[in-house]
C-alpha cells in the first residue's frame, strides 16, 4: 500500500513516553493512501467526496480523510455508480 504516514494516539490519562517501539494508528490518510485503501482511483475518491458520500479534513493546504470515515464507508454496499456530480 505504499509508506503511509501517521499521527500519534495519545490515550487520556496514561503516562506514556514517545519511543520508536511504539505503535501509532492513523487518523488521517492522505487522499492517494484512501483511494488505494478502497482499490480505487483517486478520482473516483474525488467524486465520492464531492457528492458528500466521504468526509474530508482539511489540515493547513491538505485535505485528509479520517480512517474512521474509511471504515464506516467500506463496511457498506454502494451500488450506484461512482461519475461526477
């Protein structure tokens, strides 16, 4: 899937040290990362975020999509195509 990158995720109220055996989760993917998280094309992902199917964060000039947006988007079916609005 290519190099991915990643912020870390602190949990509330545990006092942890940042080290590099530390596992961080993403919360935010890039829009190529998405595309390919869901096997399709960057465009296609455009499409899905300009018809409000995806939600998008924008951070500074990048507009990154939230894992968990991913994940509750690919845990359903979506029959109708993917064009432009």
């Amino acid at each position: 899937m290519g190099k991915i990158s990643v912020l870390p995720v602190l949990v509330p109220g545990t006092a942890a040290t940042l080290n590099q055996s530390q596992q961080f989760v993403p919360l935010f993917l890039s829009r190529r990362d998405a595309a390919k998280a869901l096997a399709i094309s960057p465009r296609s992902l455009d499409y899905l975020i300009a018809d409000g199917r995806l939600s998008t964060r924008r951070i500074g000039g990048r507009v990154l999509v939230p894992v968990d947006a991913l994940c509750a988007f690919a845990k359903c079916d979506h029959r109708s195509l993917i064009v432009a609005a």
